[in-house]
C-alpha cells in the first residue's frame, strides 16, 4: 500500500496527487487539463462522443469538493510521460468507512502493469484515511451483451457485465466483486409527441390531488425544506443491492452547495415536482441538467417518487413535464441521457414507455477488507 500521496515503485510510474484549480475561468494547469483530456479522450474513443464526459468547468468545480465529500485527483508519469490517473473520493458526512476508486490508463499504456500502480496507491490513502470498504464504476457501451458476450451476473440478481472486458478483468482481479449493473438509456429528441401526450394525459387522470410546481437553477426558499427531504429520501429508495450505503441526509445547505457546484460549472438545471394539495408536500420530483458546453445532450439526474405517494402515475407526470420544459429551454440538444439499477423495473418501465432506449450499462463494484 501507498503511505502517501506520492508513489514511485521500483522501474514503474511515478504517481502524484495534483492540485485542482479554484476558478475554471482562471488558467488551468496543465497537470489538471492533462488529467481531464485524458477522460474526456478515453469516453470518445469507448462511446464515440463526448456526451457522458464532464466539461473542463465541471471537472474543475466537482474534484474541488466540499465539506460532504474530499476528492483528490491523481496522475502517473512514466519517463515524463503521463500514463494515467485516478481519484479518490472520501465521504465526510456519511459513509464514512467507504471511499470510491476510479482508474484510468491511456490507451497506449495499457497491460503494462501501470492500472495496478495508480489503483494501489489510491487503496493505500484510503486506508490512511481509515476507509475498509472501496466502490468502483465502469461504464460499458451495451453491444457487447446484445451480441450475447458471456456475462459476470451481479449479486444483485440483476444484469451482469461482460465477462471478458478489460475492465471486468481488472476489477475481478484486484478482489473486487460486481454488486450491482445500472443501465444506461437515451432518449432521442424531439421526442415522439403523439405518444408523450398520451401517457401525460394517463398521469394526469390518475394523480388527481396533486399538482405540478417547477423552478429553473435554484429551488425556491418556500420549497427548500421540502426538496431536500426529497433528496434524503432518494439516497434511501433507490435500490443498492449488497453496497451497504447509509442514507445521506440532506437539508437547505446541502441543497444550496449542490446548486452552487452545478453553477460554477456550467450546468443548468430544471426541476419539475409534484405537490400533494391536501398536506402541501412534495411527493416528487425529477432533475434534468444540461451544460452549454455540451449542447447536444441533457443528463437525467434524479427521480423520486415518496413511497407514501406511489400509485398515482407520479413519476411519469413529472418526467414529461420536465422533459416538455427542458426541449424548450436547451432547443438544440438532440438526445436526453439516464441511467436506472438493473432491478428498478418501476423507473425502466416509465423510461421506456416515453421512448428511451438502453445504450449501455455501468457495472458497480466493491471492496472490503477484512
């Protein structure tokens, strides 16, 4: 294990921790931009396009962290050439025992060992940092499984990853065992209006005391206690599988911070929620972002629907009212992206009866020592 944040083992790459700039608008250093051409460069040649990359302003706001999450960014050299990077996050406010791992290694560096270097050195912080459990992320495009690959089931019990990909090898080797496979899915805009407008008319019979409330950026004051709530609830619902996360618990800072993150880089947000007239609550709600940097897609973050509201078409009246929002707010973006666990079958159903398709998958993979 790594005993700091610079490793150097006998005839391998040197890896470093390097700082993250304050202001995107400011001059990056070339060690960050380096570490961001580096993901940016490995989505376009894994997927073909840049649409799920973070933009150079996003990078620089998120690995800068805050008091919920540190995140520290790595890169490894290797006769003064960078071969790779990797991150370190550490929760701060929950899961507190766990930390998330993400390797990457340039495309001409690769099977030479350099994977296992950066990754040690991240497993060797955390443990500094009194972290037992480690999670990683691997995103794959979904041909390979339509073409019938072989697959490593998730323990889950729902989906599975190519069993022969590079990124499967690697996790399995390093003692990391596949929890759970989210499902990737786009929706191509504009969307199917004759079809959107017959299952909003659907939701809308069938949610009768509630109403649509909406905001753009930020979350109205009256709303605040609400929606973080909500945000609570979504860290608790959604499902996990055998990851063992503890609930985060959210409130009007927490919100704030988020949405201040999301606007020093670049990212604009709408938010369409449903409101339960009788008590005046929010029973759910739903999250599109988009990055002008990026015009062409939109992001799918979160959607919720209160267990104590379900059954009333909540989740699709909330999905097309923000999806109806967004289209003529980002008239330029072609396709909306999103991603659900393998076993929410609820959330796929709604996802695929408004016309996304599945594109891929992201395996979920953990550690724990001892």
């Amino acid at each position: 294990m790594a005993s700091s944040s610079n490793f150097s083992p006998q005839g391998g790459p040197a890896v470093r921790r390097i700082s993250v700039p304050v202001d995107p608008r400011a001059d990056v250093p070339a060690d960050f931009r380096a570490f961001h051409d580096l993901r940016v460069a490995h989505e376009l040649a894994l997927w073909g396009n840049a649409d799920r990359a973070a933009t150079l302003a996003e990078d620089v706001a998120f690995w800068r962290g805050n008091e919920y999450e540190e995140r520290h960014v790595y890169l490894a050299w290797m006769d003064g050439r960078i071969v790779g990077c990797g991150t370190l996050t550490l929760p701060l406010s929950e899961n507190t025992t766990t930390a998330g791992v993400d390797v990457l290694v340039g495309e001409a560096f690769r099977r030479r060992g350099f994977g296992s270097v950066i990754l040690r050195t991240l497993e060797g912080m955390a443990c500094e940092a009194s972290r037992v459990s480690f999670d990683g992320y691997c995103g794959e495009p979904i041909a390979p499984v339509l073409a019938g690959a072989p697959l490593l089931k998730a323990k889950s019990g729902s989906g599975g990853v190519p069993a022969d990909s590079p990124s499967t090898r690697f996790a399995v080797h390093h003692g990391y065992s596949l929890e759970q496979v989210e499902t990737s899915s786009v929706l191509a805009l504009p969307f199917d209006a004759q079809l959107v407008a017959a299952l909003e008319a659907d939701a809308l019979a069938q949610s009768a005391g509630y109403v649509l409330v909406s905001w753009e950026k930020r979350c109205p004051d009256g709303f605040l206690d609400a929606f973080a709530r909500l945000k609570s609830l979504m860290s608790t619902e959604v499902p996990i599988a055998g990851l063992g996360w503890e609930g985060e618990q959210w409130d009007g800072a927490r919100v704030r911070q988020e949405e201040a993150a999301w606007q020093a880089g670049g990212v604009d947000a709408v938010v369409a929620a449903a409101q339960h007239l009788q008590t005046a609550e929010l029973a759910a709600y739903t999250v599109l972002i988009h990055r002008d940097a990026a015009p062409g897609v939109i992001h799918q973050e979160d959607t919720l629907v209160d267990p104590g509201h379900r059954g009333h078409r909540l989740g699709m009246l909330v999905k097309i009212a923000n999806l109806r929002a967004a289209a003529g707010k980002w008239p330029d973006a072609t396709s909306v992206m999103t991603w659900n666990a393998s076993e929410n079958q609820h959330m796929l159903a709604i996802n695929i009866a408004v016309g996304f398709k599945p594109s891929g998958f992201e395996g979920e993979w953990q550690k724990r020592l001892g």
